[in-house]
C-alpha cells in the first residue's frame, strides 16, 4: 500500500482512506455482513485510515468499526487509524438540527465516541462543521486539550475557509482539512487548498465520486431510496443529473480508452492533485473497494489530465453539492 503524510504534523496513513458513513447512514439500506467484511478487505488490503463521525446512524457507525476492528486480526487493529467527525445535532427522526462545538461539548461527544470504538484515543478528531455561535479558537483548543491527555492524537476540520483555517492553525498543530474534493467539486482550489498548503496541513478528501454521481455506476433511470439524501441533492434532479451523466459519459471516453473504470479515472485524478492529498473512497462493498484501490496502479500523463480537464471543466457540474440549508452550514462557501 502507497502511503501520504497528512501535513507537517499529521500521520503517515494509506494514500486512499475508507470513508465509513454509507454503511450506516444517509445512502439507504447497507448490508451489515457485507459492511464489516469490505472493512476487514480494506485492512487486509492496507487501508489504515477510516474515516467515521458520531452522528452517522447515530453512532451506529462508530459501534460498527468497533465490531470490525475487534473482529480483525491483531496486526490489522494496531494499524487502523480512526478519524472521527463530532458535533452534528440529531432528532430521534434523523434530523440534523445544528452543531455545537463548545468545549465542554467537545469533551463530552469525545467521551461517547471513545466508548462506542473500544479504544483510548482517537487518531484524528474534527468538528463535522463550524458552530457559528463559538469561536473556532475555542472549539481547536477543547481538543488540544484532549490531546495533551491523551485521549486524541491529532486534530482535524472539516469543510472550513481559509480565514478559519489560519485561525484554527494559530492555536495548535493541524493535521489536515476534509474537504470535498473531486472533479465536480473544485472549489478549494482558489484559495482553501493554496492556505492549507501555506500552512502544512494536509487535505482529506472526501466525495471524490461525488456520491456515487461520477463512479460510472450511477444511471439516469436509477430509482433512490426514501432514506437516501442524494433524493434531495440538487446534483442529482432533474436536469442537473442529465446534465452531469453527461460529464460522466466523457469521462468514461477516457477511462475506455485506458482501459479502467470511470470510478478508477476519478480517483486517480484527485491522488495525482498532490502528494498532500488522502482521498477517501466510500466504498460498501468489496467489489466496489477493490475497484476503487484499483486506482492506485493507475498513472495519469499529462495528455490524460488535459483531456480529463476538457471532458470536465471546472465549474461544469450542475447544481450545488448540498440542498440551500446545508450549504448554509458550510464554512467553506463563505
């Protein structure tokens, strides 16, 4: 397994990260069995990084890493690291009602999520977004806190600008930023990714098949399930998702013509944007995995990335990545 360093200070993890939330929550039903398998497969394969948060399925999810790693072999354990989003707000409806991220809060959401995984300390911790009503000094600062006891080894954001990213920075090491990042969505390019560069701090990217919308798996004809939330993502209504498919067809010109799958083009593409730069696959089951580490054997000259550039453009998707409200919640959008 290829290997990256998340920033000046951060860990030395696999080059690709499993992102864990579609095993519990937000993309329909998940199959349980199957869930702990592609995370045993990942292991296996040399994955170290998962990436989780305490809200996915309620904790839900962190329980079933707990599962996964408990039921792995030893060596596989002691090289998982766990990175874990806090702070969402839930209804017992599912709802999202905000984000707290007061620093007695922080210790508390730690707390929880350090029982639930069965360890003594988390490898990366991060609010899922900034809560407008605490300054982020004060929330960066709750978790250096759990740094020095112990319980947490670095720290994370999530989707923050760059102003909030400085900062966050002036108050203790940061290890990365997860962002979303993919060739749908390039707008950390202008000044997000330049300032966590600037300051040493690595990119965790997540969404890099856009859910699903650029994986080459995703039709036009696809019926969504009542509790799957890309129903009410504007990428994928309408005629935005005609619109984007057809992104999707000329990037799979590309992909055929190198003979790998439009998902492996993709993820290619985000590992090749820089060496700083962990991509995180979302993958539920174990064909889809092996599929998207697949991606590391592949090496985009520069002709594919030109021509990958022309099939998409940035700025080429239709619609915004999230509804309006959430959007809203996004630091990174302002």
């Amino acid at each position: 397994m290829q290997t990256r360093t998340l920033g000046t200070t951060g860990p030395q993890t696999s080059a690709l990260g499993l992102g864990c939330m579609g095993m519990s929550a937000l993309y329909g039903d998940s199959d349980r069995s199957e869930s702990l398998a592609t995370v045993h497969a990942a292991l296996d394969a040399g994955v170290t990084l998962l990436d989780t948060g305490d809200f996915y399925g309620m904790g839900h999810n962190e329980l079933l890493i707990n599962e996964a790693l408990r039921t792995a072999p030893a060596a596989a354990r002691e090289r998982a690291q766990i990175s874990v989003k806090f702070g969402a707000l839930r209804t017992v409806e599912g709802g999202f009602t905000g984000y707290d991220g007061r620093p007695n809060a922080v210790k508390n959401f730690a707390a929880y999520s350090l029982q639930r995984l069965g360890t003594d300390h988390i490898d990366i911790y991060r609010i899922a977004r900034v809560d407008p009503d605490v300054p982020i000094e004060e929330t960066v600062g709750a978790i250096a806190e759990l740094v020095e006891a112990g319980h947490v080894r670095h720290i994370g954001l999530s989707e923050v600008g760059a102003q909030t990213l400085r900062r966050a920075a002036a108050v203790a090491p940061i290890s990365d930023l997860q962002i979303e990042y993919s060739l749908l969505s390039r707008g950390i390019e202008e000044a997000i990714l330049p300032t966590a560069r600037e300051l040493g701090i690595g990119i965790t990217a997540y969404g890099v098949l856009s859910r699903g919308l650029i994986s080459g798996h995703f039709t036009r004809d696809r019926k969504l399930a009542a509790n799957d939330f890309r129903g009410m993502s504007p990428r994928f209504q309408g005629e935005n998702l005609d619109r984007n498919l057809d992104l999707v067809d000329a990037l799979r010109k590309i992909a055929d013509q190198k003979g790998v799958s439009v998902a492996q083009t993709a993820i290619a593409w985000a590992l090749s944007r820089g060496t700083d730069i962990v991509p995180l696959v979302g993958a539920r089951r174990r064909d889809r995995l092996t599929e998207a580490l697949g991606a590391l054997d592949l090496t985009l000259d520069a002709d594919d990335l030109s021509a990958i550039e022309h099939a998409i453009p940035p700025g080429a998707a239709a619609g915004d990545r999230y509804p309006t409200e959430q959007m809203a919640h996004l630091d990174s959008e302002h």
